[in-house]
C-alpha cells in the first residue's frame, strides 16, 4: 500500500513512524514468487550479514550510513548476481528509500527509475509490484517540485488499479489520495475536494465512520475545504474527527493532538482566537511530551501559538 496514515500534518503527510513500502523478504517474494538455483542463492544473500547492518542502519534512521551501504551492496550485488536480480533490485529499492529520506530528491528518482524499469520488462506495467514501484516514483517526483510529472503518475495508477483492483480497493484509494495532495500541492482544491469525498464516501461505507483510515480522508478533507475559504466548514469536520479520536484512542494520542492543531488553524481563520489558542497550546504541549521540544512539530506549534497569542494582543 502507498504512504497513509491517519496521523498526518497538514494534507496527505505522515509522521515517518513506519515505511509503507515493502520489506526485502516480502518485495523478493512478490516479485519472483519461488525461485531455485541461482536465484535462491541471490535470495539467500539477501539475509547476510551486510544486507542485516543496512537494513537495520535504514530502519535506525541512520541514512547516510545506510546510503553507503546499500550503494556498496547494490554494486557488489550487481556483479554477482545481475542488475535485473531480486537482491539487487531490493538494495536499489532501499537505496533510493535511504535517498528520500535525506531529501535527496533526484538522486532518488533515478533509482527509482531503474527499478521501475526493470519491474515492468520482469513483471509487466500493470503488475502490482510495478504499480507500488511507480507509485514511490511519483511521490518523489512531487517531493522534486515536478508535481505536473507526479500528477500524471497519479492519474495513471488511479486508472489502472481501478480497473485491475476496482474502485473500492484499498490501494486504488491509496492512489486516488496520493493524487489529491498532489492536485492540493498545486493549488488545485476544488479538484483536490472532489477525490477527498470520493475517498471518504468509500471508506465510510467499507471501513466504518472510525477507521484510521477514514478519519485520516476526513482530515484532508478538513484541510482541502479550509484551503478553499470556508473555515467554519472545515471546523465542523476536524470537530467530528477529534471527538471520534478522543474517544477511540485517548486524548493523549499523537494523532489527537494533529487534531487540535487543525481545529486551532480553523479557529484562527475565523477569528476566534481564545479557543485556536487553548487548542494549539493543547498540540504543541503534547508534541514536546512525546516528541521533544526541538521536534519541528513542536517547534511548527510553538510558532503557530505564538503568532495566535501576537493577534489577541493587538485586539487589546
């Protein structure tokens, strides 16, 4: 599945509390099903010790170590087993991933692009391996700026998978969302609105109204429609959004507090400044609890607050 999550700043981002992508076991296994002879031998490699220490330096958040690993192992692999190999294919993969998590946008798409390559001459364009390959390419298009390209992607995959998947599957919508922020990113809101609702409809009706997931398209939903000027809708929905989490997950939960935050933005954009103030001061002091005071998003609160607590003085 894309990159989702119903704990998200702003529209469609995440906090990087896990990886969507696929594992190196479960990406090998996808891709070339049961294999023998050399190709069990490639897969084999996958579990040495240096293909461990990489892996595990990407998952420690250690990027720039894991970069020069996973280029040292996607060059020895290479040699070994063949460009087009499963083990070398997942170092690429997890290179260009340890590439994108230090914003090294273009370094990353031209991984991206060869592992796409590779997938759809092995596995056909509409394989979906191939597709959640494409997938990371247009996201990290988006991420380079080139949101035309990243939109283009997204409108491809949201055709695609509806028609292989259909329109209910949980990746069709994880496409049709990846598509909206792009159209959002692009100041495309009334578009943006129009996929929001398509993806909320479904997944009230397939997921139930507290799903994380239905709650996280309520969210940029929420976003999507403050964006187009109307604030006091937008509260409505946040509202409905931090009741149902409160009550499912805590008032305590990191996902609760992205609420408040939302909800306080709304407030402030019409004016109603105590009440945007308490519910962002509840964010930030629940982001440094958790997070720590230098977290950006403890640092985004505290800015927002401040800038709150600044209006309320000059209406004195």
């Amino acid at each position: 599945m894309d990159r989702m999550n119903a704990f998200s700043l702003g529209h469609g981002r995440e906090l990087p509390f896990h990886n969507m992508k696929a594992s190196i076991l479960l990406f090998v296994f996808l891709v070339f099903g049961n294999v023998s002879g050399r190709q069990a031998h490639a897969q084999d490699e996958i579990a040495s010790e240096e293909a461990k220490a990489a892996d595990a330096l990407l998952a420690a958040g250690r990027n720039a170590e894991a970069e020069a690993a996973f280029r040292k192992l996607v060059e020895t692999r290479s040699k070994q087993s063949g460009p087009e190999a499963p083990d070398t294919l997942t170092c690429r993969l997890n290179l260009a991933r340890t590439l994108d998590n230090q914003g090294k946008y273009a370094e990353a798409e031209a991984e991206h692009r060869v592992v796409l390559a590779s997938l759809e001459r092995l596995l056909g364009a509409e394989h979906p391996v191939a597709l959640n390959s494409r997938s990371d390419l247009a996201i990290t298009l988006g991420n380079l700026g080139k949101r035309d390209d990243a939109e283009k992607q997204h409108r491809q995959l949201v055709e695609i998978r509806e028609r292989v998947l259909g329109a209910e599957h949980a990746d069709t919508l994880a496409s049709r969302n990846n598509l909206a922020a792009t159209l959002f990113e692009q100041k495309k809101y009334a578009d943006a609105e129009v996929q929001h609702r398509t993806i909320l409809a479904v997944r009230q009706r397939v997921l139930g109204a507290e799903h994380p997931d239905t709650l996280s398209s309520r969210n940029n939903l929420a976003d999507t429609i403050r964006s187009l000027g109307k604030p006091a809708e937008a509260e409505v929905e946040n509202r409905a959004v931090l009741a149902i989490k409160e009550r499912v997950l805590g008032a305590e939960h990191p996902s609760v507090f992205m609420s408040c935050y939302n909800l306080a933005l709304c407030l402030e954009d019409q004016k109603k400044l105590s009440e945007a103030l308490a519910f962002m001061l509840r964010s930030e002091n629940g982001w440094v609890k958790i997070l720590g005071a230098k977290h950006p998003y403890s640092q985004l609160a505290k800015t927002d607050r401040e800038r709150i607590e600044a209006k309320m003085k000059e209406q004195k």
